[in-house]
C-alpha cells in the first residue's frame, strides 16, 4: 500500500524521505524521537480532517528550527513550507484502478498515486504577510496567514468527507482507546456469530412481546406502579433492543469485566480482524500498553499473520520489535529516519525466535558493553566504578548480557550505526587466535567496533582471569568454603560474582582487587568520544 513518505517542515522532521514496508514498519526510538508524530502524519493525511489540525494549531506542527531560521532572514522567498506526501505503490487493484490520485502534484514532480498534506502561505495575503516582514518591530511568526490543503496527486482537494479512495485505515492508541466501545463491537460481533441474519427480526420481535408481557405482568401485581410523573418505565421498541440488552462472556467472565489489558488487546483484535475486509492500513501506537507478557504474546502473533492489512507500529517493546522482524525496523534520531541494511536472514530469523530481550536497548544505546554471561554482568558495572567512581549510565554506557554465540548478531546490526560504539568483552576458550582474532576479524574495519579478551590461552574464561589476577586476595576473602576455590567458581559462576559483588560493596577488598587488563582496556575505550 505505503510505498514512501516524505515530510518537510512537520514536527520534529525538517526533510526526512523514507521507504516503507510493505507489510509491517515498526517505528523505534527514545521518548520524544517522533514515533507519535509519524502516526500523527499518516493518519492525518488518510483522514483528510482539517479539524484534526485546527485541534493542534499550526504553531505546534510547524518545525521550530524552520521557523527559527526564517525569523532571522524574514526573507518571504524562504519562508517555510510544510508538507507530508504518502506515495502507493500500485500492486493494488484499488490504488492502480484510481486515476483521483495519480499524477505529478508532488514534491518529485513524478507521476506517482499518493496524497498529500499541505500547509503553505496563503497566496491571497502575500501582501499583508511582505507588510508584516517590513515592520522592523515584528518578532513574531504569521501562523494566521497559513492555508491548510488536503491534495491527491492528481491535484484534486479532498476532505474528510470526500475521500478519494475506497480502503480504509484505523489508528489505535492503546494509551486513549475506548475501551467501553471496543467491548460493545466485539458483543455485537457475537451476537452476529450466533443469531443467523434469517432469525435477527424474529428473535428481535418475540423479545419485544416478551418485553411487554413482562412489563404488564409487572403493573398487574403491583411490583410496578405508575405515578404522577409525566414519564414512566417503558421498554425499547427499537429493532435494536434485544442486541442491545445482551453482552457476552469469556471463560465464564463477563467481558465488560476483563481487566484494562485484555480489554486493549480486545481493541486491536476488533480493528485486526473486523478491518482486514476493508482497512489495508493499520496505525498503532504502543501496542504493549497495559499488556502482561502473555497477552504481549498474542499480540505478536496477530501483528505477524499474514492478512493483507499494511501496519506501522510505534513501540517500545522488546518483544515486538524482534519478533515481527528486524528488518522492519525503522529507527528515528535527531529527526533522522534509517532502516538496518544488509542484515542476514539468518540473524533475522535468530531475533525472531531468541528469547533474550535485549534488541531495543542494544540498538538505541549509544555506547554497548556485551558480556556472554551472568557472571560478567554482575561485575563489568562494579568494574566500571572502580575505575572511574561512576555508574556507567553517567558516561551514557550501557551493559547488555547476551548468550556468547549470539555476539555476531548484535555486531552485525552495530555496523549499520557508525555513531554508535560497541565493545564486546568475550572469553578466549584456550584459543585466542581462532575463538577471538579470527573469528571476529571481519569487524575490524569498522572503527565503532572493538572485541576485547585476554590474550593468554591460559586464562581461557573470565572467571580464570579474575582468579589468576587476585588469587591470594580471593582465597583469604572466605568466598566459599570449598577446598578449591577456582572450581567452585567455574560450576557457581553467578553465585561467585554475587558473592565478591557483595564483598566488594561492603570492605576494603576493592581497593586490593586487580581488574583484568582486557577488561580495563575495554571500559576505557567506549568511554571516549
């Protein structure tokens, strides 16, 4: 459906030009990196509501830096322009049928389907707007001469209520949905299930005689009695009544009763089912919102089944952005929108089934410490306030753990990022030269990554490292009561870590204890900018 959008001059995005995928786009990036606002835009220029902008006001939609940079000239040949385009690809009968959205009206200037959002000068005031820029007291920006214009491709208007195209979007908000409507759709949805369209007016009918009776039976034996008031208990006569009186239940629970969570997934159920007939464009943001890990499970399976509906998803969901697929990633930075490229199909494959969470945090951090185990992760962040008394969240550090095997993957998306560092702290396995040099030597060209180990075969895993480099210190330290202390932290490695944690938060042991160089040498170079 969505083959391409453009943005000038919207929000946060001064010119951003980005291809979307044809089935599912997941939008990922800190708090306040735009992924609302990308869902804003699209549905916003599906919708064709002028009422939608004139609810914002033009002063929060137009990007500040654009307007900044204008108010320094007042130059009215750069005055800013703003404009959201989505272009379709034509695969669909529905979009390559209709010549109302096909044409050259577009930022390209190339025959193309799409439609477009514009907000630009109006022309009818370009004489007040040269007045306003010539008055050496003006300071400020003249939203109010502004024209908003809903324009397909073809250069035709539309509005809201005369959209060009037959298919339909829905936008969920899982933070705002309605709830209460979301749970009368899917009674109404079983109330169709179960009442073929043949019996609705006769079951509808012989409720309504069954209604009155009961009613006369009612004032019949003084249960109910009129009074003075000029109105009195009546039931509906609607054709409607019987379905509106009847709810459903699950598991024996009414579903006006289900918790917030089931009840948002109930809501994008409704729109992912009930919408795949007619909607082929699904906004959603943060789906993940009131959900448990279960419930997040199903959601994923839904978003991932194949039912023709093209979904752009903002998230910050672990879950959801590796197991609807990597390659849908769309990350969002300093108004920037960029996809993962080249990525094997294998490493996609491996995010899909991996039950590490770890691809958001991974992929958003700046600077990466990897660790393969427990252990390592335990101890790298006491390591790193030994050495510069800091946590390393104040250096903008993160320490990821992830399984050994799995380091390749993680590098493999790190080279999409040349601003991002990544230092991976590994073990030798007794062999430095295969199990560490040439293994990774692949990633030695790029400058943003580093692989760190020992390079004595001899000290083969970290806990060997830790040992050999503090061997007095840790079998005077009363650790463990084992006669061999080195064995039990090879079996105990967790437990080990915990335990020379504690010590280490609690006496001076510290201040004796010797970091492994391999691991100094990595702290100290993803600190550095």
């Amino acid at each position: 459906m969505i083959s391409r959008i453009i943005l000038q001059n919207f929000k946060r995005y001064k010119n951003v030009d980005f291809t979307c995928n044809s089935e599912v786009n997941i939008f990922v990036g800190e708090n306040g990196a735009g992924k609302s606002t990308l869902l804003y835009a699209v549905g916003l220029v599906l919708s064709g509501s002028h009422s939608q902008i004139e609810r914002s006001s033009l002063s929060s939609i137009i990007n500040q830096e654009a307007i900044l940079e204008f108010m320094s000239t007042r130059d009215i040949n750069q005055i800013p322009e703003i404009f959201v385009e989505i272009y379709f690809d034509e695969l669909s009968t529905e979009i390559s049928s209709n010549f109302n959205i096909e044409g050259k009206h577009n930022s390209q200037k190339i025959k193309a389907f799409g439609l477009s959002l514009k907000i630009i000068p109006n022309q009818d005031y370009i004489a007040e707007i040269t007045s306003v820029l010539n008055d050496s007291n003006w300071t400020v920006f003249p939203f109010e001469f502004y024209r908003v214009e809903f324009l397909t491709f073809s250069g035709k208007t539309y509005s809201s209520y005369n959209k060009p195209y037959k298919f339909l979007h829905s936008i969920i908000n899982t933070s705002l949905i309605d709830t209460q409507q979301e749970i009368q759709k899917r009674i109404h949805e079983v109330y169709l299930d179960n009442i073929s369209a043949e019996n609705r007016a006769k079951v509808n009918h012989q409720y309504r005689i069954n209604s009155f009776n009961f009613l006369k039976t009612l004032r019949k034996d003084e249960l109910l009695k009129e009074n003075a008031s000029e109105f009195q208990l009546h039931f509906d006569e609607s054709e409607n009544s019987f379905r509106n009186s009847v709810s459903a239940v699950k598991n024996g629970v009414d579903i006006k009763n289900l918790g917030q969570g089931e009840k948002v997934l109930l809501g994008v159920e409704n729109a992912y089912s009930h919408l795949k007939e007619t909607v082929k464009i699904l906004l959603i943001e943060e789906p993940e919102n009131h959900l448990s890990f279960q419930n997040l499970q199903k959601l994923v399976r839904m978003l991932s089944s194949n039912t023709g509906v093209q979904v752009f998803i903002g998230t910050h969901s672990n879950m959801i952005a590796s197991r609807l697929g990597v390659d849908n990633l769309l990350f969002l930075d300093n108004g920037q929108i960029s996809k993962l490229k080249g990525l094997k199909k294998d490493t996609v494959r491996f995010f899909k089934k991996s039950t590490n969470q770890n691809l958001l945090n991974f992929s958003l951090g700046k600077k990466i410490i990897l660790v393969e185990g427990n252990a390592e992760y335990i101890l790298v962040e006491k390591f790193f306030e030994i050495l510069h008394s800091k946590k390393p969240e104040e250096f903008n550090v993160s320490i990821i753990s992830v399984d050994g095997l799995s380091f390749e993957r993680y590098l493999e998306i790190a080279t999409n990022f040349t601003d991002k560092k990544v230092v991976v702290i590994t073990d030798n396995d007794g062999d430095y030269e295969s199990k560490v040099q040439s293994k990774y030597s692949s990633y030695q060209q790029f400058q943003n990554i580093k692989v760190s180990s020992d390079l004595d075969n001899d000290n083969r895993t970290f806990e060997i490292c830790i040992y050999n480099c503090n061997s007095d210190l840790l079998e005077s330290s009363g650790l463990t009561k084992s006669n061999d202390l080195l064995e039990y932290m090879l079996r105990e490695k967790a437990e080990f870590a915990l335990r020379l944690l504690e010590q280490m938060e609690t006496d001076n042991i510290r201040e004796k204890f010797i970091i492994p160089n391999y691991i100094k040498e990595a702290i100290e170079w993803i600190i550095k900018d």
